[in-house]
C-alpha cells in the first residue's frame, strides 16, 4: 500500500506522511520540486526548469546540480511515494498533488456558492477556513524567478479573499469588527483603495461620518504624496456620496473598488 504524501505550500513547503515530515533538502532542492508540483503532472523542459529555479545567473555546473537535486528528491519521495522521472527532454513529478492548495479552492467555491444564496454568515465561515490554511507567504523562503512570481500572484489573491470577507461581514452589519482589521489592513498597504473604501463604509455605517471623512483625507494625503495623484474615481465618488449622506450607503453593500468578479477569480 502506498504511503499517501499531503503537500502544502500554502507557506513553507512541506511534504507530511503519516510518520512526520519529509526531509526535502536544500532550498534549490526544494525549490525544483515547488516548481515540479506546479505542473499537475505535466512534463518541464529541462531549459525551462533552469530558468524557473536559477534564472538569468545559470551557474556553470548547473546540469550536475539538477542531477543532484532530482536524485536527492528520489531518494526523500522513496519507492512508494510520488514519481520523479526524466522524460528525455525534462522531468515530470506524477502522483502529487498540492493539498492545502486544493483545499482552498473548494472552500472558496463553497463560500462563493453561499455567498450567492444569500447566506452571508456561512460564507464568511467558510472564507475564514480557506484563509486559515495560509501558515506564511506562498512557498516561502524558496528561491527562483518563477516561485518568486508565483508568490506576488498568490499574495493578490490572498488579498481578494481578505477585501471579500470583510466586504460580506460590513453586509451583515459587524462594523466594529471590520474597522479593527481594516485599520491594520490599511496600514500594511496604505496606497490600496478597496481596504480604504471598505474602511469609510464601515465607520460610516458604525455611525462615525466624521471619522470616514477623516480616512478619506488621510488616504488622499498618502496617494497624493506617494503618486502625485488624487485616489481612483470609486474612492472620490464614495466620498461625494458621503458627503450628500446619500442613504443608499446605509443598505447593501456599495460597488465600490474593484469588485464583481474577484471573488470568483480568487477561488482559482
């Protein structure tokens, strides 16, 4: 019977058999069974896996080192595990799947189906599981090009997922709680306008108008002194709307920044 393997990147990378751990190896090591994992089971040029772990700075014995990595990769799945084989023109990982990776998706497609039933509170319930399978950054700590973008790409998406529950949780009226988190959200990316627009509903909606007001100049000030610019036309007309206290920003939540299709592209 083959020992099952579980496979997370959500993090640093980490391969869990029923006994504990797998020693991976060196980061480049594990690096090259990142990017293997990636492909789903399809084959990578042996070019383009240089190109994915080392780059633009190819050392000189490069083709030893894949060598030495894809034989120390072997050695750590064993017999039973997962298949790492040359094809003759590059390399394909067979029977691995990303699992944490994995699990997201289907959590988020459920919340996403909740969502749209109109049950808010067991979306974000279930939002809430799919974030709390992030244990760090997406593959961290792996060198490469190709981890690197990966990680950027996860790390927007990541961000979406945030903006929706806390966009579905102002719906249902936890205002105090989304201020809380929207002020530290706000902070660690101060020139994103949803988390701002989200931030003024909220308070706006909590019945403090002065203190949206107050988030809108203070993110007009970073925007305008980091950009020279003023914020983005659904920011400026969030605060016009404040300003005419239209009432209609007392129902649903508004189309504001960004939204529509987010949520669904999040769960890909």
């Amino acid at each position: 019977m083959a020992d099952t393997i579980r496979w997370e990147l959500l993090g640093p990378l980490r391969a869990l058999r029923a006994a504990g751990e797998v020693p991976l190896g060196p980061p480049k090591q594990r690096a090259v069974l990142a990017v293997l994992l990636h492909l789903d089971g399809r084959s990578m040029a042996y070019e383009s896996l240089v190109d994915a772990v080392w780059g633009p700075e190819t050392p000189v014995h490069v083709r030893n080192l894949v060598q030495k990595y894809v034989s120390g990769l072997r050695r750590a799945l064993g017999q039973d595990g997962p298949r790492l084989v040359w094809t003759g023109s590059g390399y394909r990982l067979t029977g691995a799947r990303i699992d944490d990776l994995c699990e997201r998706r289907e959590l988020l497609r459920s919340a996403i189906a909740a969502r749209e039933a109109g049950n808010l509170h067991r979306a974000g319930e279930l939002a809430g599981e799919a974030e709390s399978l992030w244990r760090g950054e997406y593959a961290e700590g792996l060198p490469g090009p190709y981890l690197e973008a990966e990680r950027r790409r996860w790390a927007e998406k990541r961000m979406l997922v945030l903006e929706a529950r806390l966009e579905g949780a102002i719906a249902q009226g936890r205002y105090d709680e989304c201020v809380h988190e929207l002020v530290r959200l706000v902070a660690a990316h101060p020139l994103r306008e949803r988390p701002v627009a989200l931030l003024i509903l909220a308070l706006y909606r909590g019945g403090r108008s002065s203190d949206a007001l107050v988030a809108y100049e203070e993110a007009r000030r970073r925007i305008a002194e980091a950009m020279g610019a003023d914020p983005g036309p659904a920011l400026r007309a969030l605060h016009e709307r404040i300003l005419r206290q239209d009432p209609t920003l007392l129902g649903g939540v508004a189309d504001m920044v960004g939204r529509g299709s987010a949520e669904r592209g999040s769960a890909a």
